[in-house]
C-alpha cells in the first residue's frame, strides 16, 4: 500500500459528532487516550464543515482536531469555518466584524453560538487552529478542496496566499470588489454558480429564494446534455432545456482525483465519477455520514457510509 492510498475521506460532518465517532469505527479506527488512529496506520482526510448546525459541535471539533494535531489526518478549510473566523474577527478600521451579524449569518451560526456559551476560551482556540487549516491539498496522487477544485485559483493560491491576515478578510469578504483572492476563496470553498435568466429562481435548502445556480462541476462533460445536467436545483421549467456547448460551464478533466464536500448530495451514496468525487451526502439534513476509501490503487475506491 503506497501512503497516499492509505487514505479516508470523509464528508461535511456539521456538528454530528455521534455520527462521525460511528463511521471511525466502521472504518476501523480506534480511540486510545481520546485520539482515534488506524492500527495499519490510515489516515483520515477531512473536507472541512466542522460546525453549525449539528447537537454536538464541541464534541466534532475535539475528534476532529486531536486526529490532526496527532498526525492520524489531515484536513482542508469549509465555508463554515472561513466565516466562522470572519463572523468573529474584529474589523479594526471599519468598525464590526468582516462578516455581518445580521440575521441569516446569526441564524447559520447560532447553534455554535449556542453550543459555546459557557466555553469561550474553548472556542477562541479552536478559531486559531481554523486559520491554520490549508484551503486545500494537493497531495502525489489525489487532491482535496471543500468545494471545487479550479488550477487557475490553486495556483493564485500557491503565489499570493500567506495566510489568514486582516488584509485576507478584507478582500475574501468584500464581493463589491470582487478581487481574483474574492473569487478564488469564494469558488473554492462555495464553488461556481451560473446566474438564471430573468424571472427564474429556487428555493434553497435553508428557505432562501436564489436566482443563482451552481454548476455540477464534477459532472463529466460527455454527460451534459441539458441544464437539468449542470446546474444544482436547477428549476423544473429550465431542467430540460438543450445545451448547445458543453464547454461553456466549468467541469473538472485532469487525470489527478479530486475529492470534496459541500454539495448535500441525498439518497445512497454513490461515485458518479472517480475523478471528482462528493462525498458530503447530508448527514445534517437527514441523509448519511459517508467516506471514500482508497485502496492499494488510487483507482480501488469505494464509499463506506
């Protein structure tokens, strides 16, 4: 077994700490001293989304963190833990914090507020361990991001990014401007969204109204032949329509598997493409913990929920 097919990887936990402490076990992981490692010494990779919504968030981020202070995985940033640091940090010149309190950014949050409460120490150190999480990996013979996976920004990334400074959430959270950090941050950890013609729009899994898509990127272009094909809830009255290029929407085509989260993909887990695999199937709406499992070969995957 080469190392870097001595792999796990596992979706967007949110808070299901029961759920995840499951799932180690089924894959063989065992808890020594509160620390869960693999006695052939496999490792998890998490794809980030760590907090909000879930009953036990605290106890998430407890598993999560010991097994990558004590080299047993790895881990890559989630939108959620990218505003959770720009929720709570202090905007010094401006006054407030880098990301609103209003009440959609409160209310996603609010169950780790709650959560919390009587543990703020705890929670500012967990914070600090958040801005140490890379935006992504790029490992010998996989990659991993939370949400999408575009060589134009990974390599904006390699040449300009130097960590999570004020300046970082200052141009990550300002959309007006719409710097290529705003984008590339943006499309990485939320991924890329069409725009829907006018008078067209969905209802999201939160009750918000949308009138943007995002784009089944990991879709493989030979298999797009409608909307309904390329765009996440696309609405029924634009599902069918013909796409006359393909081209025209994002898809990833390198040779090297990509894994990611994001997306609450529901019903039974399954690999659409062994390329670019999903593996966040909605344990925080009533669907399943997942992970992938690689085997000896790169190509010997397989999804354990």
């Amino acid at each position: 077994m080469t190392e870097n097919s001595a792999f796990d990887i596992i979706g967007d936990i949110h808070g299901h700490a029961d759920a995840l402490e499951s799932l180690l076990q089924k894959l063989g992981y065992v808890r020594k001293f509160g620390v869960y490692s693999h006695p052939a010494k496999r490792k998890i990779v998490f794809v980030g989304d760590f907090i909000d919504r879930g009953p036990k968030i605290r106890e998430t981020l407890h598993v999560v963190r010991n097994m990558t202070e004590s080299g047993n995985a790895l881990a890559v940033m989630g939108n959620h833990e990218f505003n959770a640091i720009s929720f709570h940090t202090p905007h010094v010149e401006k006054g407030g914090f880098f990301r609103d309190h209003s009440l959609k950014e409160i209310t996603q949050h609010l169950e780790t507020l709650n959560q919390f409460k009587q543990f703020d120490s705890e929670w500012g150190d967990f914070l600090d361990w958040f801005k140490t999480i890379p935006l992504y990996l790029d490992l010998d013979q996989f990659r991993v991001v939370h949400a999408c996976w575009d060589d134009d920004h990974i390599n904006y990334f390699k040449q300009h990014y130097k960590g999570i400074t004020a300046g970082f959430l200052e141009k990550t959270n300002n959309k007006k401007e719409g710097s290529s950090l705003y984008h590339a941050v943006d499309e990485s950890l939320k991924g890329k969204e069409i725009e829907l013609p006018e008078g067209f729009s969905f209802t999201d899994k939160d009750g918000m109204v949308r009138n943007k898509c995002r784009v089944r990127w990991w879709a493989e272009p030979y298999s797009r032949k409608t909307l309904g094909d390329v765009l996440i809830d696309c609405p029924e009255e634009l599902s069918n329509k013909k796409i006359d290029n393909p081209g025209d929407f994002y898809a990833y085509t390198d040779p090297k598997p990509v894994f990611f989260g994001h997306y609450w993909l529901t019903g039974k887990p399954y690999i659409t493409n062994p390329l670019a695999v999903c593996t966040d199937f909605s344990v925080a709406k009533g669907g399943v913990l997942a992970a992938c499992r690689l085997g000896k070969r790169i190509e010997d995957m397989r999804l354990i929920f």
